[in-house]
C-alpha cells in the first residue's frame, strides 16, 4: 500500500512536471534584450518551459550589427538584440514550424527594429494568428503590442491593451495607454523595458499562479 | 578657416568618442541575465563603451546545463547564465588581459553562481583589485557585493554597501543592506533583478550625466 501511494504520488508529480505551462518566446534582430530576460529568466523561475526561438528570416537588419565578420561562422540561433548583446536561442523558430509545436502563450519582447522583423515575418505572422484564433494566451510588450498586434488587425476597438509611448497612438483602444501592464482575455500588454518584470509577473499570476508569482517578485526584489 | 573651423570640430567630436567612459562586464557560467541585460542595455544607451567579456575559468558549473552538446561545437565566449539563457560575449577575459585593456567601471552581474564564479577566478580577482587600488569604479550586483568584494576584504566595515537579502549578512557593514542601491565613494551597489535598472540608471547618473540618465528612465518607462 505504501509503495503503491508513493508510486501514486511520484506519478502525479510526473504528470504535473509533463504538463508545465508551455511558453513561446521568439526573439529577432534588433528584439530588446532586457525585455527578453525579464520575460525567459521569470517565467522559468516559475516553472514554466520556456522556448526561447530565434526568427531566421529578419528582414529589418542593421549593417552595423549584422556583419561583424567573427560571428559568420556561427549559427542561426545567435541573434543580435537591440543594444548589441547576442543571445543563442534555444532553437530557430523554422525548428519549432517543422516539429509543428503548440504553445499556451506566446510572448513578445519589444525593441523597435525586432518587433518590425516579428511584423514582416511570413513565417511568424500566420502562426501567431492561428495561435490566437485557436485561443492561446498572447503577451506582448513595448513596441510589439502597437506594431504587431494592432498592425495585423489583432486588436479591436474593444481590446484594452498598452504599448510603448512612442508607437501608443497606433493603438485602435487608447484608453489603456497609461497603464503599466493591461490584461484582457486572454491578452497580455505592457510598455517597455522598466515595465518588464511587472509584465512578467503578471503571465505568472494568471498561467501559473499568485502565490507562486508573489514569491519569485519577492525574491528578485521587485518594487510594490 | 571654414574649412579648418570644420575639421576641428570633427576632431572634437572624435575625442568625445574616443573618450566615452569605458565599463567592463564580466559575465560567468551562471550569471543573472536580467541583471547583465540591464547593466550592458542601458550603459550602452547612455553612450559609454561596454565590454562584455566571458570568464574562462568558471569553477562552478551545473553540468545539466553545461553539457548540452549542441553548443560544444560553439565557443569560449558562450555563457549559459542563471536560467539558462546563453549570450554571446564580445569578447573572452583572457583577451582583455592578453590586451592589457583598462576601464573606467567594472559592472558585477549577481546569479549565486555566477558571483561564486568571479570570486574563485585566478585571473579575474587580481585584476579587480588592482583596478579597485588604482582608484577605478567598481559597481556589484545581487550576490556580488558579498560574494566577490566582502569575501575578498575589498570592502571595509566603513563601506556603505548592499547586496541580496540571502546573502548580505555577509557584508561587514550592516547598516545600509536595506537600502535599493547604496553609492559610496566609486562603489556602487544594489540588491537583485528588480533593482537592476535603478543601479545601472545610477552608474550613468555618477560616470555620464544626470541628464542622460533620466531621459534613459522616461524612455525605459522605469518608475519614480
Ligand atoms: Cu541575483
């Protein structure tokens, strides 16, 4: 009997471990790289499993960053963020198409240039939409929510949502500008870098939960 | 002399260049990414010359995250940081001391073991301390204050310093561990993720300027 609930247990545990929420966070040129950690360091922290995947077919590229000449020989998962750090994603987003993987949200980081390479991406847009249509949560952060979302037609006049100050207008609701971090639905949106670990926060208060979120915020020290 | 006037400018304007204040970001195998982001993101936007350079020698390294033999094939200025998202140094530690290279400010990242690697560095612990003795900056995050600068007797019962909560009893001077970020002299110190974009707002306030720092925090959207 005892070995049974043990086994019974470890099994719960195994499920539970199986069926972490799964979070999408693709980055591209130019995506803004203190937004991006606050969203993958956070979210991991809660237990959440995190694909970090690097967009291959970035059509706004800076010369200046692109070709130093001692990164040629890498490869398709180092991306160069928007003030020249270079993160290796985990995996290309061509890697997560072809294995035809489903996610419970997708997050994107903003940054100018990288939210643009999100907008123009032909392999990006479709899914992010059949993501959306299909009822996944979606998060979206400084310029991304104005830029993508809202150019692609995936905010109404109804959606309360926020964006960075300088792209805001662009929003078809501007109600919620001024807010920090705005949920409706199953949408998440938010302003900018020093918005970020609030907007983090907020995915694991509502994908995993308020205690878990409560104590990661304590931990890294988050302002009330 | 319109000509002359012109090309005086011009080599003004280099000088300026040449001169932006330089930092050194070391980064370790466990490093904080939310904490390096902030600190080489927003030094970069206030215009000062960051170097990140990846440590070497890191003695402690979690072999779940070290051995993932999809990066084995990469190179030495790879680091998997805190919650395994890897970056891409500029550079490697030993080049800079190949290089015999000085700054004006070394920024400490926090993560437990990314600090822990610092502290057991044969190169990189010299180095800080004849850079501490030639009277440069130095400026430590989260764990670092306490793990790198206390453990090393680089701070003294006099120094005004702070660190993460679960380690800064470590610090000989208790009276300010409560404080966010804590300036004294060419030390700088804050406490974890949360704090990371008051700290590196505050090393641009001391080594730039107080103008160029709160334009960077309303563009950030960080809060008063
Ligand atoms: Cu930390």
């Amino acid at each position: 009997m005892q070995t049974r609930r043990r086994s019974f247990f470890a099994s719960l545990q195994f499920v539970r471990r199986m069926s972490a929420v799964r979070a999408l966070v693709p980055i591209a040129h130019g995506s803004e790289e203190i937004e991006f950690a606050c969203i993958a360091d956070t979210l991991r922290r809660a237990g959440m499993h995190v694909t970090v995947a690097a967009l291959t077919d970035c059509k706004h590229v800076d010369p200046k960053t692109d070709h130093d000449p001692s990164f040629k020989f890498l490869e398709p998962r180092i991306v160069t963020m928007s003030r020249l750090v270079r993160v290796v994603a985990d995996t290309t987003f061509d890697h997560v198409l072809a294995e035809d993987e489903h996610f419970d949200i997708i997050c994107l980081p903003g940054g100018a240039r990288g939210a643009e390479n999100f907008r123009d991406s032909e392999k990006f847009v479709p899914f992010l939409k059949s993501h959306m249509s299909r009822g996944g949560w979606t998060a979206a952060l400084c310029a991304s929510p104005a830029v993508v979302l809202a150019h692609h037609g995936l905010l109404s006049e109804h959606s309360k949502a926020t964006s960075h100050p300088s792209v805001s207008s662009k929003l078809p609701n501007q109600e919620f500008v001024d807010h920090r971090v705005v949920v409706d639905g199953k949408l998440i949106t938010s302003r900018g870098p020093g918005t970020s670990l609030e907007f983090a926060l907020e995915i694991v208060r509502r994908l995993v939960g308020v205690d878990t979120a409560e104590n990661i915020k304590n931990a890294m020290l988050v302002r009330e």
